[in-house]
C-alpha cells in the first residue's frame, strides 16, 4: 500500500532527512520517499498506516505540516 502526502515547511535536505527518520520509525512501514521541490511524502507498508500517527512524526521531525496528498 502506498500513501501519499505533502509536507510544507521543509527548507533543505536536512528537513528531508530528519522527516524521513521519523516516519521510517513508525511501525509497519516499509519505505520512505521525501522530495524538497514539491513537498512530497510517499509512505510504503503492508497495511494502512494512521494519519494521526504520521502527523506526530513528522511533527516530531520540526516545525512541519503534513497534508493528505
């Protein structure tokens, strides 16, 4: 299963790093994919991963805000 986002307020490639650690740590996830230009945030894993629980990690990562793509 994929799930897609959009991440605002990431600056650099620092941002990406930090939020894909924090997403990469949830539980069921299989893969991470973050890109700077657009924001994006591509979520792999076998099952449905809560949103409530993505928001807390990349929340955990900075200042960020993630949206359903």
């Amino acid at each position: 299963m994929i799930a897609n986002y959009k991440v605002t307020g990431m600056t650099c490639e620092h941002c990406v790093a930090h939020v894909t650690e924090e997403v990469s740590a949830l539980k069921g996830v299989d893969d991470v994919k973050v890109t700077l230009a657009d924001g994006a945030l591509q979520v792999t894993s076998a099952s449905p991963i809560d949103f409530g629980a993505v928001k807390e990690a990349v929340s955990e990562a900075g200042d960020y805000e993630v949206q359903p793509a």
